[in-house]
C-alpha cells in the first residue's frame, strides 16, 4: 500500500475513533459508553483502516522490514491524529457539544493532571488489549465471527472502564476540549510509547516461545 493510501486511511481510522470518542462521552451511563466505543474499533478492523493502536504490535515481527515499517507507522499516527482533529472541530461547532463539553473538559484536566508513570502504565496495559482486540478480529479460520466481534467489544470496554489511556481516543479528547498544551503533548508522547510497547508484548511472548 502506498505511503498516501495508507495515510487516508489513518485519517478514516481517527475519524471513526473520533466519532466513538463522540457517543462515549454523550452517554452518561459510562457502561454504555464503553460498549458503544468498541462500534469504532469494529469499523476500522472490518474496513481494513489503519489505527496506530493496531498496527504497532506487529513491528516485533517485521524483521528486514523495520524500517519501512516504522515509517508506514509514523503515517498512521499523524493520519490517526489529523482525524481525530477533524471530528473534535465538527463537534465542537455543532449543536450536540454543549450537552457533554463539560465532561470532555475534565476528563481532559484529569489526564493533563496525571503523572508520566501513570500515563506510561496505563497505555501499557491499553496497548495489550488493542493487539488482543485486533489479533483476535485476524483469525477467521480460528474463531467464529461473533467470538471475534465479542472480543473487540470486550477488550475496547475493559480499556475504558479501567482507565487505561489510549493516544489515539485522547487525541480527540484533547481536540475536543480544546485542552492542547505542551504538557498533553507530552502525554500524547508518553501513551504512544506505553501502547507501542505493550503492543509488542504478546507478539514479542510468541516469538520466543516458538523459539
């Protein structure tokens, strides 16, 4: 797939993450919430979409092609990011937002406010079930297709309600509550880096055991 293939697809990735960030936060019930969000996640694994929370896993598998890899990655990370913008914006002029903005504004000021040990556990954990979620929805000729969906649904409602932090949704968190400082950068960094690495995990785990 070529470079700017790839790129709109990361953008159509970050728009439907943007959209799940949108009703996970319009639902005041935050089971339902939860639930709702894992519609996004769906979507992008059933259209093929390219989500940076996804596709990091599969670098400690790559081998001679690390470095085109870790390019196509830097893509999908700006394309996730410009989508999640584009969404955060729309909402923002629209007359939907007044009803959660609030909610968005400190769930952003409890983020900014949290610490980088935190920030890089909670990601760890978020990107663990990220490449469980993705993995899982890949093997069609293992799992039935409603014990694949389940699986997205579940490891998608299981990273909210534990609060684990995820780049991607907080990318439009930050958009949307118009909370972007040099210190949200700083946690965007800091989750990138803890789902990246706990991406790796599980991929990482199989590899030395098949050796």
């Amino acid at each position: 797939m070529s470079c700017g293939k790839i790129f709109i697809n990361a953008i159509l990735a970050g728009i439907f993450i943007g959209i799940a960030g949108t009703v996970c936060m319009a639902v005041p019930d935050p089971v339902t919430g939860a639930l709702l969000f894992g519609f996004g996640l769906l979507t992008i694994v059933s259209y093929g979409f390219k989500l940076y929370t996804g596709a990091i896993g599969y670098l400690a598998v790559q081998g001679r092609n690390t470095p085109r890899y870790l390019a196509e990655l830097a893509v999908i990370w700006c394309g996730n990011w410009l989508g999640t913008f584009l969404v955060a914006q729309g909402v923002r002029h629209s007359r939907s937002f007044p009803a959660f903005g609030a909610r968005i504004a400190r769930v952003c000021a409890a983020k900014a406010a949290d610490s980088w040990s935190s920030w890089l556990i909670l990601s760890f954990f978020c990107g663990i079930l990220m490449y469980t979620a993705v993995e899982g929805f890949k093997r069609k000729e293992e799992l039935p297709g409603v014990v694949r969906m389940t699986l997205v649904f579940l490891c998608v409602a299981v990273f909210i309600l534990s609060g684990f932090e995820h780049c991607v949704a907080n990318m439009y968190y930050f958009s949307a509550g118009n909370a972007w400082t040099w210190n949200t950068f700083a946690a965007i960094a800091v989750m990138t880096l803890g789902n990246s690495l706990g991406g790796m995990l599980l991929p990482l785990a199989g590899h030395v055991k098949r050796s």
